[in-house]
C-alpha cells in the first residue's frame, strides 16, 4: 500500500511539473512571439553623418531639417519665404537647376477659389536613357503654429539628402522630377498648381509622395494608386525595408484624409504614398519639433525614398495601364507577399471548405456536437461583444476622470500605451474566468471550432466586401483550422507532439498579428478604442485550443 501511494503521489508530482513547464512554454511563446512581431517594423539603424556619400544619413539630413523646422511657416508668412529660399540655395549648391513655380489664380481650396500665391519649387534632373519620367514629392508649408519638423520637413530635408547621394552616384536611366509643393496644409493647392498648370505634369507617370502624421514610427507604404498590381510587385523589389498592408490602403479610402497624392491620382498617374504615424500628439502641433523627432523615422523614410528613385529611375517605368489591383502585406520581417485580389474569392472557398471538413471530422470522431458548438458560438461573440463594452466603459471612465485632458487618452503615447496593455491583460483575465466557467457544461474543442465559425463569417465578408484587408483574417484562420485537425487526429503518446504543432501555429498567427495591431493602434489611436479592442479580442480563437481547464482533454495548459 505504502509503494503504491508513494507511486501515486509521485505521478502527480510529475503531472504537476509537466503543467508548470507547458503554462511557462505558453507565456514565454506568447511574449516572444509579440517581441518577434514588433521587431519586424524597427526599420535600418541611424546612419552617422561621416558614412559613405552614396548612402542616405538622416544625420545629414537633420542638418537641413534644422533650418527647415527653426519655426513655424505656413503660406504667406516670412518664415515661409525664408524656407523656400533655402530650399533652392540647398538644391542648387547640389548642381540642380531649381526653378518657382507661381500661381495665383485658378486654384480652389474645395469649391471656394484660392487668393493667394502659391510657389513650388522645382527641379528636373534628365536621365541618361528614359523610359518615361518619375516624380519625387513633398510640401514645405507647415500649419499655423507648427515647427512642421515632420509634417513635412523631414520629407523634405530627405529629399535633399536624396539629391544628394544621387550626385555621388551613376546617372539615373529615366528622368526625374523634384516637386517641393507649396500649400498642402491649406487645401493641396501646389499640387493642383503643378497638375494643372506646369508643363513637366504630362511628362510624369510615376509618382512617390512622402508625408507623415506624428514624429516617430517606421516608414509604411499605406496608399497607392489604383491597378496596384504591377506597381506593388515593383515596389516589393526596389526597397530593402518595404513595409506594407492592403488594410491600411482600403481604411485610407474610408477616412476624410488627403495628400497631394490625391491630386496626381485625379491626373492619372500611377503612385505610392509613405509616412509614419508614431507619436500622433505631435502631429499639426508647436511639439513637432526636431527635438521630437525620430531619427529612426527619418532614417527609414530616406531609405526607402533613395532606394526606389534608384529602382525606378532605372527600369522601365510602371505604366498607366494597370492589371487590376493586388493583395499584399508583410508576412514575417521585411518580406512582403502579394497576390492578384481575383484569387481572395478562391482561398475563401478553401477556407469554407476546411472549416466544414474540421467540423465533420470533429463530430464523426466525437470531439464536437451540435450543441457544443452552438455554446463556443454564442461564447465567442459575448466575448466580443464584452470587448467592445470593456473599451468603450473604460473610454467613459478615462475622459471623465481626465477632463479637459482626455485627449491624451488616445495622443500622448505615454498614457494610451500603459493603458491600451492593462486593457489588454484585463480582457485576458475576462476571457479565462468566462471560458474556465464554460468548460464545465462545453469541452474545449466545441469552444475552439465555433469561435472558429465567428472567424469564418469575418473572413466570408471581407472576402466579398474589402478584399484588401480579407488577408488579415483568411490565414491565421486557414493556418489556425490546420492546428485543430492535427489535435483531432492525434492520441496517446502522440498528444504532445499535438499540443506543440498547436502552440506553434498560435505563436506564428501572434508574430503575423502583432504588428498589424500595432499599426491600427497607430493609425486610429485608443480614440477607437472599442474596435481596437475587439480586433484584438479575435485573437483569443488561437488560444483556446491550448487553454483547457479540464483534464483529460487535448491541450496545452491544463489546470489542477
């Protein structure tokens, strides 16, 4: 008796370390693969002023941007002008022939027409062989009140540097046109002047507009023209740091934003817009200063604008005729994939058709039931549901407590990051407490597979709605319904080897997601939230196959 007790306890000894090592293996997956996630957008390091002339420095940079930020300009002021002039002095010591452009009619901010001066700045650097002609482009007016130290005299100060390194580099192939446009902040008005009224417009067939809404973050490709196709497998090879989603070109669409890119759209040119959008509290504000500006930033956005002047200043440039518009997005790092949005349709139907094969094989080998997955269903959307009312109470709470300072909530980093992880780690324990209460009456594979049926209908919307964003939602969930048939199939000494190709793929769905929560977070700032929250809260589908509080089920972390 004594031998057999002391084997049992010893089982359960043992039992009670395997828990501990899986629950450790699970946290530690977790925080490293949101650490692998974030570090995909760091970006090149900071290049120091004494590098190689060929290169891009944003040391080098900053020194123009010094005295392109010394003060607020907007149009119409002296520091305006004091700006303008030099900019020109700057490009002209690099041997290019800057020229004004000077508009004072036939411009409209909306509908209302503009009086006043508008004066672009301007230079043509030919091309040895051309094949047609690339603009680079930027705004030196900064608003009312604003240094415009990133909106956008870091552009600008990059286009210098650009120049620059070009001078100490073989001629480019194809012609290239510098546009420092005048009068963005006010209505786009140098583009239209450009667009409209200078002759070098009808020569342009590609445009890179460079901008920025806040003073930190890496450099992203967020909008571009339409029939991406080609231009977006260009841009994929002609840049060592692409950064890039679909989703942030569909959301542009829905917002009331423009950049003079939107100009140069109207015209028909093919185009990519880049900015970074860290730091938002800075944006159109006295804190966009030089002081407050990333280097890193600058440093990225250079790169990126050097790299593709150069690849597309030496290929055939992208025509206007397009091939339809592409998905595209960063899987791991700075690799990016695309696809031809015709082909979204196809994988959904692979996904609708592994989804039904998953809840099949489920109920055939009595892993599922009909009511089980009724219950994961239902439970999933409350916790939706929950998400959303968690972010909006604790909005309520912060802007009554904060008052007049409520706008830090969603602006200054210092308060919305903190705040954004502790909403986080509140919902997870929501989350526990709710599906630990739930596998009491429903087993942790009916849980799994009807949160995956929520999923599924996401990804049947944005698949026939918003085909850019479907990506977002198709794979980890493709990826996700693989991990889950591998758990249905394996037994006894095999359920390890399950649990591991599990955590696996929920660490891998992590690495991917991460970063595009990060850039929504960026982008819509914890003003939204509610949806950020609820975005985040569809990740949970990934955990709950390795969360079970029930022994003997297939799982990662079990609970005693």
């Amino acid at each position: 008796m004594i031998g057999l007790r002391l084997l049992l306890n010893g089982t359960n000894i043992s039992n009670a370390i395997k828990k501990k090592v899986y629950s450790f293996l699970f946290i530690l997956s977790i925080l490293v693969s949101v650490w692998l996630g974030l570090s995909q957008i760091n970006g090149p390091d900071v290049v120091e002023l004494d590098a190689d002339r060929r290169n891009f420095s944003a040391e080098r940079a900053k020194t123009y941007l010094k005295e392109i930020a010394a003060n607020p300009h907007p149009v119409g002021s002296n520091e305006h002008k004091r700006v303008k002039n030099y900019i020109v002095s700057e490009l002209a010591k690099l041997g290019v022939k800057p020229e004004i452009q000077v508009v004072e009619s036939g411009l409209y901010i909306g509908e209302t027409p503009y009086e006043g001066k508008i004066e672009n700045i301007l230079a043509y650097i030919k091309g040895e062989e051309p094949s047609g002609t690339i603009m680079l482009t930027s705004h030196y007016d900064s608003v009312p009140g604003s240094f415009g130290a990133a909106d956008a005299g870091a552009s600008v100060a990059a286009i210098i540097e650009t120049v620059r390194a070009l001078s100490h580099s073989p001629e480019l192939k194809n012609n290239l046109v510098i546009l420092i446009s005048d009068g963005e902040e006010i209505g786009l008005l140098g583009a239209q002047a450009f667009a409209q009224f200078h002759p070098w417009a009808h020569e342009v067939e590609m445009v890179l507009n460079f901008e920025a809404r806040g003073s930190s973050g890496p450099s992203v490709m967020f909008e571009t023209s339409n029939g991406n196709d080609k231009l977006i497998r260009e841009f994929i090879n002609g840049t060592n740091y692409p950064l890039a989603h679909s989703f942030i070109n569909e959301l542009y669409k829905t917002m009331p934003n423009d950049t003079d890119l939107s100009i140069y759209k109207e015209a028909g040119n093919s185009g990519l817009n880049f900015a970074f959008f860290g730091n938002v509290h800075t944006y159109h504000s006295a804190d966009d200063t030089v002081e407050n500006l990333s280097l890193r930033s600058l440093q990225y956005q250079g790169e990126n604008m050097l790299d593709l002047v150069r690849y597309f200043g030496n290929m055939n440039v992208v025509s206007k005729d397009n091939e339809g518009n592409s998905v595209y997005f960063n899987s791991f790092g700075t690799k990016v994939i695309s696809y031809p949005e015709y082909l979204v349709i196809p994988f959904m139907c692979m996904a609708i058709i592994l989804f039904f094969l998953t809840a099949i094989v489920g109920i055939i080998r009595r892993k599922l039931t009909i009511l089980g997955l009724s219950g994961g269903i239902v439970l999933f959307l409350l916790m939706l549901v929950m998400a959303y009312f968690l972010g909006n109470i604790t909005k309520s709470c912060v802007q009554t407590i904060l008052s007049e300072s409520s706008w830090a909530m969603g602006l200054d980093l210092r308060m919305s990051h903190p705040l954004f992880i502790t909403m986080i780690l509140v919902m997870m324990g929501l989350f526990i407490l709710a599906y630990k209460l739930a596998q009491k009456k429903i087993n942790v594979n009916n849980l799994a597979v009807g949160a995956f049926f929520v999923l599924m209908f996401i990804v049947i919307y944005t698949s026939l709605l918003i085909k850019g964003s479907s990506y977002i939602f198709l794979w980890p969930t493709l990826i996700g319904l693989i991990g889950l048939n591998v758990q249905f199939y394996v037994k006894g000494m095999w359920k390890g080897f399950g649990r591991g190709i599990t955590l696996v793929i929920t660490s891998l769905v992590i690495m991917f997601i991460t970063p595009i929560v990060y850039i929504i977070y960026m982008l819509l700032t914890l003003d939204n939230v509610e949806v950020l929250l609820v975005c985040t809260a569809l990740l949970w589908a990934f955990f709950i196959p390795l969360v079970n509080f029930n022994r003997g089920d297939e799982s990662l972390c079990e609970s005693t």
